[in-house]
C-alpha cells in the first residue's frame, strides 16, 4: 500500500488517494479465488476443486479482480489512515482512480476526520441564574401529593358519585352480538378518569352495588375501524361502589408518612428539600446556559458525518426508553405518524449542539490540561457504589476506568466554565397561580420529584440537555 497524496478539504475531509500494489493484489486475488470457488463448476471437476488458472482461462483473468478489491480495500485504507495518523469520525466515500489490472489498483477514499477546535471565550461568562424562593404554596402543594399517596379506597353502601371507584363486571353489544375487547369482570373503574369510551362513565354515576343496566354509547369515528360511530350497548353489574378516604393534614399524618412527630417539622423538611431541588435545577439551567455560550464561540468545521452518527445515538436511546415503558417502537412509531426519516431530521439541531458541546469540552480539557488521577477514579467507583448500593468490583464491571475519567475529567473543564462565570439574578416565579404552567426550572423540579429526593447518576450535563431536546 502506498498513499499517493493526502489532502485536507473543506468540512473537516481528508482526501486519500492509495494505491494497493501487484503483491498485495494477488494474496487479495487468492483470497478471492478461495472464497468463489466453491460456487464455481467447471467440467471435469468436482464443485469447488477446479484450479485457479483454469477459471481465468475460461472466464478470463479479471474474474476475481471485484471480489479481490472488496477484500483488499479496507487493509489498505486502514493502514493509510494509521500512516497520516488521522482521527476519522465516518465512513469514508471511495472511488476507483483508473483502470484495475493485476499489477493493482489506485483509489481515492474520502473520509470525515476531527475538526481543528479553535476555542472563543469560555472564562468570565454571564448568564441569568433563577433565584430560588419556596412559597407555602409550594409546601402545601407537596403535602396534598403525600395526601394523595396515602388515600385509600373504601366500600360505601351509597350510588356512586363523580371520583367514585366503581367495580364493575361489563359486556358490550353491537347489533346484539357480543364484540372482541368489550367485556370484563371486577373492573375498578374511577368515574371521572376518562379511561373508558365517552359517555360509559358518566351512566354509571348513581348506580348502587347490585344494581345493573343497559348503557347505550356511541364509538367515537376516530376509533378502530370496527367499532368507529358505531352505537352499542354495554351490560353493566356494579360489583362494589369505593369512595377515596383522604386523611386529615395533622401530626399524626406526619407519623404515619415521615420520620417526624409533628406536621410542623415535616414541613420544615418538605421545604428544605424543595429548595434544594430548585438550587439544583438553577445551576443545571446555569450550567447549561453558560456551557451553550461557550460553544456558540467555538471555531470548526463540523463534518456532517459526526452530526449524523449522534442524531443516530439519540434516535437509540429514544427506542431504549420508549421499549422501557412497554410500548413497542413500531408501535409508537404508528400511533404518532412519525416514521424514521422525520425522526431524523427532528434529531440533527440538537444533534449539531451536542457535538458542538463535546468539541468545546475537549478543547477546553486539552487547552487547561486537565486530567484525573487514579486516586480520583478510586473515589469516584467507591462514590457510586454506596449511591447505589452495589459492591464496588460489580460497579467496576459495568463502568470501566476510562469510562470514569472522561466523565471526571469533563466534569472539571465543565467548571472551568461555570466557576469563572456570573450569574445575573432572574426573580423565579414561584408564585404562580393553581393551574398557571410552571416555569422551566419547576418542571425539572417535578422531574427531580418523581425520585423522591434520590440522588441522580452523575453523567454528562450538556448530554442530557441535548437528549431532552432530541425528545
């Protein structure tokens, strides 16, 4: 293999041009020759047996040359590659220089490589930073949701009432035939929820346990094709009636859902987690405020393969998440009218930010010099093993070394950014009324919430942000 030239082109391509020599094409020839033989008859010779020279007199001497280049090409390209220590980031695109001959053949491989990163200012940034403040709104509205946890369903001898959970056996009927998916027995049903088809629920307020009755509902059109704007009739038994039993906000609630005596110090607790939540959400929006100024002041040329190849990485993780929650991804892909292609195109503007974030991260790790040590890799396995509760050699297994120290080492050119930077105070409203959209920073809050103050997995920042928006 012999590189003939190489040349840097525009969006961060290198041209190669490599040319494969008449030694490396013929052991490349031979491969070829092992590998189609079999497939090869020739009279007078079993399947498979028939010598080399024998089918090139017959079919001629370039019958192996394709199958030879296919075989011969990627060595040659890796060791041109190894030899201009070049960083490639794609597939290359290839075309042939020339004609093919047994003295071997010229190519020249187009492939996208590492931009050169000039960094802009990334010290003594400024950015708004939300000024945390806990109303007792705030607080009450955490109460009413450990309320709502620790309402129970009990049995009333009474009609049941909007709220209501009624236990219900059912069948329905189209045209007096039973249909497919219509009947169930001991169906907790709570009125009001909207979960069964308009109109079931509302007839079933102010029936008794014991009672039955004959529900006429009409299917919405946009139903499945066999029931859509057809009218029915559903049978229905009230097994049970259950009304929710709310306990009352005092101390003994306290006892019950906390480790308090008195309501007074779980409150107290309920608002020093809630802030502690919110400071955390503003210094994520800080951080990532701060970081996406930092890499709007970059300078490189971006090649598209690498866009492409993290607009990919979030369509995976979009499946890996949608698989979690049980719906399939052909499935979603159906109920939603998306397909692969607009999938796509929607991943590639979040996915040209995170690249620019990553480049920005490892230009500034290599302008700062910064590094970790095996100490802190060490520190941080043992961080992680009692966060999650799991030996340290079985998180070892799952992460390795490297993967540790990229995350601290980036984790350090991160704060590079942050600590050098100033925050402009931005009055957060967390006086909004009942019902009002809550700002962004609530709504990571609420997010943070659901874990019921469990710490999250320290991974990339800027990653997450991007993944959100690939969402």
């Amino acid at each position: 293999m012999t590189v003939k030239s190489c040349e840097k082109i525009e969006k961060s391509q290198v041209a190669l041009t490599i040319e494969v020599g008449a030694a490396e094409f013929e052991a490349a020839i031979e491969k070829a020759y092992q590998k189609m033989r079999k497939n090869i008859n020739i009279q007078g010779f079993r399947p498979g047996k028939a010598p080399r020279k024998m089918i090139e007199r017959m079919y001629g001497a370039e019958v192996f040359f394709e199958e030879a280049i296919n075989i011969a090409f990627p060595d040659a390209y890796e060791a041109a590659v190894r030899e201009q220590e070049l960083d490639i980031v794609g597939y290359p695109e290839v075309e042939m220089v020339g004609e093919c001959t047994a003295e071997g053949f010229t190519f020249k491989a187009v492939t996208p490589v590492y931009p050169e990163v000039t960094l802009g200012q990334y010290k003594g940034l400024s950015a708004e930073k939300a000024e945390v403040k806990v109303m007792a709104a705030d607080v009450n509205e955490r109460l009413k949701g450990l309320q709502e946890r620790n309402t129970r369903l009990v049995s009333v001898d009474r009609a049941a009432k909007l709220g209501d959970t009624a236990v219900i056996d059912f069948e329905g009927f189209l045209n007096g035939v039973p249909f497919d998916g219509g009947k169930g027995e001991n169906h907790s049903l709570e009125l009001g929820s909207g979960s069964f088809v308009p109109g079931f629920e509302e007839q079933v307020v102010g029936m008794k346990a014991g009672e039955e009755k004959d529900l006429d509902i009409t299917f919405p059109e946009a139903y499945t094709p066999e029931l859509a704007g057809k009218a029915v009739v559903f049978k229905v038994k009230v097994n049970e009636v259950k009304a929710k039993e709310v306990p009352e906000l005092d101390d003994e609630f306290a006892q019950d859902v906390s480790e308090f005596e008195t309501l007074k110090d779980l409150k107290a607790d309920l608002k020093k987690k809630i802030t502690e939540e919110r400071q955390q959400a503003a210094d994520r929006a800080f951080e990532d405020a701060v970081m996406e100024i930092a890499a709007s002041n970059i300078t490189a040329e971006i090649p598209d393969a690498m866009v492409e190849s993290q607009a990919k990485q979030f369509i995976e993780n979009f499946k890996m998440q949608i698989s979690q929650q049980g719906i399939p991804y052909e499935q979603y892909m159906k109920l939603t009218g998306m397909d692969e292609q607009k999938l796509m195109a929607d991943a590639m503007e979040p996915a040209q930010r995170q690249v620019r974030m990553d480049l920005t991260v490892a230009a500034i790790i290599k302008a700062e010099g910064l590094d970790a040590s095996d100490e802190e890799v060490e520190a941080e396995y043992s961080k992680m093993a009692e966060q999650y509760g799991m030996d340290i050699e079985m998180v070892k297994k799952y992460l390795v070394a490297d993967q540790i120290k990229d995350q601290l080492v980036s984790r350090k050119a991160i704060a590079v950014v942050v600590d050098s930077a100033k925050a402009e105070k931005k009055a957060e409203k967390a006086e909004a009324a009942e019902g009002e959209e809550k700002p962004k920073a609530k709504k990571t809050t609420k997010k943070a919430e659901a874990a019921e103050g469990e710490e999250k997995p320290k991974a990339k920042k800027t990653t997450k942000k991007a993944e959100k928006a690939a969402e």
